[in-house]
C-alpha cells in the first residue's frame, strides 16, 4: 500500500479500469487473509485514492459490482459505456458492502435509491447510474479511456470539481427525513425476510454514517462485515450461489424436459 501511495502521487493523473471479478477476488482474498486489520485496510485503500495529491477516475465497461463499485466511488469521478451495470450486491450473499458502499452510495445517489440497490441487491443500468449522480458521463466503448484520461486531466486543471463522495451531503435528506426512510426500509425488510439479520445490520451502518458522520460510518461498517462474513448465513448464500451457478454448466443436458417425482410426502 506503501509503494502504491507513492506511485500514486508521482503520476499526474490517474484513471482506474475496473475489473470488477479481479477486484472481488483480492478483496475477497485480503479480508480473508487480513480480516483482524479490516477497518485498517479499509481506511489505508480509500485514503490512498481520496486523499491523493492526484485525481483518478474510474473507467467501467461491463458490471461493476460489490467492491468494483465501492472503490470506483472512491475516485473523483466515473465514466462509464452503456454496457455498464451498477450495484452493490453483497446482501445476497450474507454479508454487507464493505469497502465503503453503505456510506458512499448514499451521498452520490439518495438514502433511498441506496437503500433500494443494496436491499435488492440489483444492479442499475448505465443511463439510470447517470440520471442518478452515480456514473458523471456515458461515453462509447472507443472513446472510453481516452475521456476518463481527459476528465481527471480537467480535474487536475480546476475545470471539472473535485469530488470526495464521502463527505458529500447534497444529496442526504434531513436527519428527520432520513431517520422515516431508514425505519421504512427496517419494517420492509422484517416483512420480507423476518429471519436474516443482515439487512437491518446494512440499515444500522447507514444511519451510523449519517448519524455520527461519515468516519464512524465506516468503522461500523468495517466491524459489521467482520462478524458477518463468517456467520452461517454467509456461508448458506454463497454455497447457495454457486450452486445455482453450477447447474449451468451441466453438459450435454436436454431442454424442455419434464421431470416426474419419483415419491412425494408430507411434513
């Protein structure tokens, strides 16, 4: 992290492509490796980005997801091409965002648009990413590189603003506003699945960022993640998902097949 700061700042500028499994699969291997130091690493890799005497502008093509969204929301900007897809999808998996998403994705796109991506865990489209503040531009898939190169060039000669998502309040409803949101979505949430806890311990790490700022925020966030990664439910869910992933790959099976029970019972 040490060597990656410097070079960082020795760059003029920095544009970021992101690579959304790649990024998943270190992240995933750091937690598990390093995930006594979690709320550490967390504050060393988005300081490093934020607070950088240089910009950096994430460039997306294709999803970006879980931590390939949270560190693109740590860069200044995001540009991105109509094949983009947006979300933090952690809460399928038993756990929640932990690389900063409960914190940022409210300020860049709304305490209930955010609270509706993360609950659902359902990506957003390039377009919608746009209307919402979430993606800064919408460019062809040729031109990509390029843009983000002269985007965070514009940034770094005061012709484009310099943006911090996690201090941004501009888009936060009053704390009496928000404060009805978050219960909202707490009673949405037992009704539809009474017996997870995760999704009212997603909630909590919101409010806290609201609540008692941004920092706190993170810090709930990053002891959330800990206890929730190795929780039963984690486990259930991923096992669960790549289970489903795997029927896919069956070889050689018929279509349209109409599968008979062989015994049925009660309980």
């Amino acid at each position: 992290l040490s060597k990656f700061s410097v070079e960082i700042n020795i760059l003029p500028c920095l544009y970021i492509p992101t690579m959304p499994t790649l990024t998943y699969k270190i992240y995933m291997f750091l937690i598990a490796e390093q995930l006594k130091d979690h709320c550490i690493l967390i504050e060393a890799m988005t300081d490093i980005f934020e607070d950088a005497g240089k910009p950096s502008v994430a460039a997306i093509d294709g999803p970006a997801l879980g931590g390939g969204l949270e560190i693109s929301m740590v860069c200044q900007a995001r540009i991105s091409t109509s094949n983009a897809q947006l979300g933090l999808t952690e809460l399928q998996f038993g756990v929640i965002p932990g690389f900063g998403g409960t914190q940022r994705l409210p300020r860049l796109v709304g305490l209930t648009k955010a609270l509706e991506m993360m609950m659902l865990s359902k990506p957003i489209k390039a377009e919608e990413a746009h209307e919402l503040g979430l993606v800064d531009a919408v460019v062809s898939p040729n031109d990509l590189l390029n843009d983000a190169r002269r985007w965070a060039l514009d940034i770094c000669e005061s012709k484009r603003p310099w943006v911090r998502a996690l201090y941004k309040t501009d888009k936060l409803e009053s704390p009496e506003v928000a404060r009805e949101i978050l219960n909202s979505a707490r009673v949405q949430s037992r009704k539809q699945a009474a017996n997870l806890q995760h999704p009212l311990v997603c909630i909590d790490a919101v409010e806290e960022g609201i609540v008692s700022g941004p920092r706190a925020g993170l810090r709930k966030e990053a002891m959330a993640f800990q206890e929730l990664f190795f929780s039963g439910t984690c486990k259930s869910l991923i096992h669960v998902f790549f289970s489903q992933r795997a029927t896919s790959k069956v070889k050689n099976k018929e279509k349209n097949i109409v599968l008979v029970p062989e015994k049925m019972s009660c309980i």
